[in-house]
C-alpha cells in the first residue's frame, strides 16, 4: 500500500535521551531498550469514515515516539496497518449503496492527505489487510497444525482460536474474566456463536458468505479477521518482540491481547511486543469521540475550514497523550494563540539560549511523552524573547529546529 510523504526532519545537536513509555502490561514507566533500529507497529484505521481527532491524537502520540528515538540515534522501523476489509467496511458501503472497495480506497486516500498535513512521520511498511491475506493465512494454517486453532463444523468454514491454549492470556489488559467477556461483545467479538471451545475465542477466519467478498488461499476461501492480520503483518516485518506495540486504549482489549497472543502461539516465543502503549480517547461534549455516537470532528474538515493543521497538533498534543480529555473551541484557539506566540519569537534576530530549551524538551518527552510541559518550556522561552532578554543570534533557529523535529511542529509558513 502507498504510504504518505514524509516531512523533512532537522537534525539537532548533540543527542536525545532514552524513551521512557508507559507500558500497559505491566503498569509502570519503563525505559524503551531499542538495538540501533527501534521497531513500532501501530494499529491503523477501517476506512469506511474519515480521520476524526481521536485518531488524529493517537497517531500523534507514536509520532512523537518516532521522533524521540531518531533524536536518539536510533533508525526505526515503523510498520503501521490498514484494515481494507472488515465488516465495518462492508456494512456502511452497504448503508450506503458504495461499492466496498471504492469506499476504501477514498477514505484511505484522505488519510494519508490528513496524516501529510499533521506532519506524521509515514511508516516504511503501510500494509492493507488485502494485500496480506495469504500472510494471514499461512498463520491460520501453522495455528490449525498446532492445536490452537480449529474449523467450526458448521459447514461456514469459519476459524477460531483457542484463547485456553495461550499461555500467558491475559498478561497484555491485566482485565478480570467478565471484563474482558464486556469488551469482547462490545467490540466486534461472538461470545455466544455455537461451536467456540470458550466464548472469548476470537475468528481467525471467515468462511465466504452470500454477497461477501472472498479470497482464496491456504485456509480455504474467505477473510482474515482483524487480530491475525496485525499479528501476521508486524511478524513478517519486525519479528518477535518487537519494542512498541500502539493504538487507541480501546484496541487494550480484545485487540491487542489476540494479535500478542497469536504470534506468541505462532512461535512459542514471549513477548510479542516489549511494551504495548495506549493513547486515551478524545471527547466531544462530554462523551468520547466515536462513530457509534456522531460527535466526530473529523481533521480533513478542520483541514476545509481553513484551520492550519498545526494548530490542530498543538492543541492535541497540549495534553498527554494518556490522558482521555475533551476537544473544544477554546483549545483550538489557545493553541493558535500559543503558534502565533512562537513564530514572533522565532522570527526576531535573537533570543535566550536555545540548548537549555532543547535539553528540557528532550527531558520532557523522554519522560513518557510529556507534552504538557515541553509545550510550556517553549512558551517560556518564547516569552523571554519577546520581551528582548537574550542576545543570541542563533537560538530562534534553534527552537524552530527543536519545535520541529521533536513536536512535529512546523514554525515557518
Ligand atoms: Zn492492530
């Protein structure tokens, strides 16, 4: 799959510290110890709607984690996914009178437009769930062999995975049983579909049905399910335990304790991934941002209505990334207020020493990727500079340098 353009990124002196993240699976901060290429699989999106900000707001948080580990001197290997077959997909061109693979391919093509405009950094491997299905498979297959999956002898030819045979289930949410029993029907799981061995099998596979697309392959004709694609294509491109696995919070179960678990059962290696990252959901009006409820603020039309797309990176990353917090007016105004702020202060002839500003930033989003105070470090900044204390001709550069290749944030027009 054709990925995005990529922004230039400068190159600042000296180097950036060690990433600390949070790490879901074991509830605590812990040091990210990539090898001289860090490699990061995120979850993408089902293209059936737009990029609304609570995408917006993850993929910025796992920019960020890029960007921390090149300030650091590593190379990163970033392998993110797209899921151009899905039921979502096929029920809303359905609701719609689309063909399927139109509505995809439209939507994808918006993504990537508001991915370039956000300045996220593309990754090296952009992969559809289509363009991958005999990769799926040949897993399916391996996990038949194995004992851990089976064929429900309901003639559908639809597969499923024996959560039981895990051996570690569970490790990735720490969610009690009824927990994930809630999840799992709320998101896309069947825990009452007759045949399963237990009722939080997730499918691995569906056999073809009247008026679905269908493909042939290893498995027999049919469609991967969600988990074992994303499990299939980060194994085929990281390997095993690789440094960071990252979405929504809502993907912290079923979805990424099934993919963790598939390539755990797959290779009899652990773990899957070394730290399994969480960005939290954004709310609109009180309730969380989501296609179920219609109170989405989809990026392309901020994008229509003329918002500069920095401002839309400023306000998202104003604050942490973990956190599930509202989008507002009054958020996007201050962050247009602190832009216009930052690119006065950048553009006079001098300023106060930069390299302190660029060691706190780097500090700061070591530390678990906190924004909320990198963005007041160079508000500080900003703020001695325009009130004409330092004499440095080189620091506005450097900020802007800093601002740029750290935050994403481009200063220049
Ligand atoms: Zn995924």
């Amino acid at each position: 799959m054709q990925s995005w353009p990529g922004p230039a990124i400068p190159k600042l002196p000296g180097r950036g510290l060690p990433l600390r993240l949070y790490d879901t699976a074991t509830a605590q901060v812990r040091p990210t110890a990539p090898g001289d290429t860090a490699r990061m699989y995120v979850c993408g999106i089902t293209p059936y709607d737009a990029t609304h900000l609570g995408h917006a707001a993850t993929y910025l948080a796992f920019d960020l984690v890029n960007r921390v580990w090149r300030d650091g001197g590593h190379d990163v290997h970033f392998v993110e996914n797209i899921t151009d077959i899905d039921d979502p997909l096929l029920e809303r061109a359905a609701r719609d009178h689309e063909d399927w693979m139109v509505l995809g391919m439209r939507e994808t093509a918006l993504f990537r437009e508001d991915m370039t405009a956000l300045r996220i950094v593309p990754p090296q491997d952009y992969i559809g769930a289509v363009e991958s299905i005999d990769e799926a498979a040949a897993l399916i297959v391996a996990l038949v062999d194995a004992g851990v999956a089976y064929r429900l002898e309901d003639g559908t030819g639809d597969v499923y995975y024996d959560v039981s045979r895990s051996q570690r289930f569970g490790y990735e949410s720490r969610l009690d049983s009824e927990a994930m029993l809630g999840f799992f029907a709320e998101r896309g799981g069947d825990p009452d579909r007759a045949g399963k061995r237990n009722r939080l099998d997730p499918h691995l596979w569906r056999g073809p049905r009247p008026g679905e697309p269908f493909w042939e392959s290893a498995v027999g004709p049919g469609r991967p399910g969600w988990h074992i694609e994303c499990t299939a294509i980060a194994l085929n491109r990281l390997g095993m335990s690789f440094d960071v696995q990252g979405g929504g919070s809502d993907l912290l179960f079923p979805h990424h304790e099934m993919s963790a678990a598939h390539g755990e059962s797959v290779t009899g290696q652990w773990p899957f991934a070394r730290h399994y990252v969480h960005a939290g959901m954004i709310a609109l009006d009180g309730a969380k941002m989501s296609k179920s409820r219609g109170n989405l603020v989809f990026v392309s039309r901020l994008r229509g209505e003329k918002v500069d797309p920095m401002a839309i990176r400023a306000a998202l990353l104003a604050g942490h990334y973990r956190e599930d917090r509202p989008w507002t007016a009054s958020l996007l105004d201050e962050a247009r207020a602190r832009l216009a702020r930052w690119r006065e202060a950048v553009a006079l002839d001098a300023g106060p020493d930069a390299g302190l500003l660029l060691d706190a930033v780097r500090r700061q989003l070591a530390d678990d990727l906190d924004t909320v105070n990198a963005l007041s470090s160079v508000d500080r900044w900003a703020t001695e500079a325009l009130s004409r204390r330092g004499r440095d001709p080189g620091a506005p550069q450097l900020v802007r340098d800093t601002v740029d290749a750290l935050l994403g944030i481009a200063l220049s027009r």
